[in-house]
C-alpha cells in the first residue's frame, strides 16, 4: 500500500514540477537502512518498478529490473566495500 501511494504521488503531483524519480530514491534509502542479510530492499524495489511500469508509456519491465539492479548494486557496495561506523544509531528495519 506504501508504494502505491507513493507512485500516485510521483506520477500525479511530481511529474508536474520535475523528472525526478522518488521512488528510485526511497529504493537506495531502504537498501541502506535495512539490515544485509534482510530481501525487503529488493522485493520492494520489484514492487516499485511494477507500480511505475503500470502507470507510465515505456517499455513494460524497464522500471522494474532497473530499480531490482540498482538495489542488488547498493546491497552489494555496502555489504562488501563500504563500512560506515558512524551510522550505527540508524535504526536497522
């Protein structure tokens, strides 16, 4: 239900004003919060890219494997190349 209206707000309000992808940002803020071993970033990065393949003119599929490559890209830089020990008071979901 959150990414549903996140993707309503997206495509009605913020396509007005800009070309900017909100939903591709809260798939990387996820991805960076959530804990490593944990699959939430991915499965709702496939939801995000399904909500935004429905409501838009392109090719069906383009949001989803671009938001699923983004995230398993994040997950993979974080896991393996970056320790960031000053963001260990961010709440882990």
């Amino acid at each position: 239900m959150f990414w549903l209206l996140i993707s309503l707000f997206q495509n009605s309000f913020l396509s007005i004003y800009t070309n900017f992808n909100f939903l591709c940002l809260l798939v990387i803020v996820l991805n960076i919060i959530e804990n490593p071993e944990s699959k939430l970033g991915i499965i709702s990065a496939f939801l995000g890219g399904l909500l935004l393949d429905l409501s838009t003119t392109y090719e069906f599929g383009l949001f989803t494997i671009s938001l699923v490559i983004l995230s398993l890209i994040v997950k993979t830089i974080l896991s393996k190349f970056l320790k960031i020990p000053y963001a260990s008071f961010i709440p882990k979901i």
